[in-house]
C-alpha cells in the first residue's frame, strides 16, 4: 500500500507502521522519524523523494539543487529504501512543455543512478500530462480524475 500525499507530523507514526511505500517524501526530519517509527520485522520503507521542479513556493518537494545531499542523508537511515523520484510539476497544456518538464526529472533521476544509487522509480505524470510523462520514462503515473472524472 503506496502513501501519495502530503505528511501531516501527527500522521508519521501511522505511516511508518501501515504502509510499504510513501511517494512524498521531502523533509530529513520526516524521513528520520519514519525510519524510528519503522518496526524491525518489517522491510524498509520504500520512499521517493518529492522534488519541486519549478521551485513554486507554494508547493511542497525539494529543488533540484538540493537533492543529491538528501538523497545522501536517507542511505544513513536502515529502515527506509530509496526507491526513486517524484514530482507533480507546474500545470502546462503544451505537449513539448510538458515532456521539458518531466526531463529535467528524469535528468535528475540518471544521474542519481550515476552516483551509485539503486532506484528503479519516476513516479510523474496526472491525467492532464501522463502522455508526456511516459515519453520521459515514467513508471508510475496518477490518473485517477481520467478514470473517475472530477472532483467538485
């Protein structure tokens, strides 16, 4: 069971003990305190990190720059897994803005592999933009309002 949103401090612990991968991972101080809460008999955590790709104030993800020493930081936590990237980046209806977007990512997600780490996950891509995604290498993509339609 995947954990996709946003994590609320006082949730933490529930999210430690029920969930085998967290999608939104952008805080070190978050990040160690799933990896306390994270019980022994159970495997590693498997997380992506959150990155905010057009550095909006407003959203929540580290920025690029930022994301090989965080990267460095979860390897010394035992009981969470790097598992790859994440990013829901700024809304674009262009077929070729939207691909820019998702390459920077997938730019990003290379190199980390370069550096040695094992990650096998791009999670980009909603309904508006999945095409674009895909073509950028997405491996997981979030189209619950193409299938369910909108929320009011």
């Amino acid at each position: 069971m995947a954990f996709p949103g946003g994590i609320q401090s006082n949730k933490i612990k529930l999210i430690a003990e029920n969930f085998h991968w967290v999608h939104s991972l952008c805080e070190i101080k978050t990040a160690t305190r799933l990896n306390q809460y994270r019980a022994i008999n159970l495997l590693p955590l498997n997380v992506c990190i959150q990155i905010n790709l057009d550095e909006e104030p407003n959203k929540a993800g580290i920025y690029l720059k930022d994301l090989t020493a965080f990267a460095q930081s979860l390897e010394k936590l035992p009981y969470l897994n790097l598992r790859g990237l994440m990013a829901i980046p700024k809304k674009r209806t262009e077929f070729s803005a939207q691909r820019d977007s998702f390459k920077k990512l997938h730019r990003a997600f290379a190199e980390l592999q370069q550096l040695g780490f094992k990650i096998d996950t791009l999670s980009m891509g909603m309904s508006g933009d999945f095409v674009a995604a895909i073509a950028e290498g997405a491996t997981c993509v979030r189209i619950g309002t193409a299938i369910f339609g909108h929320r009011s």
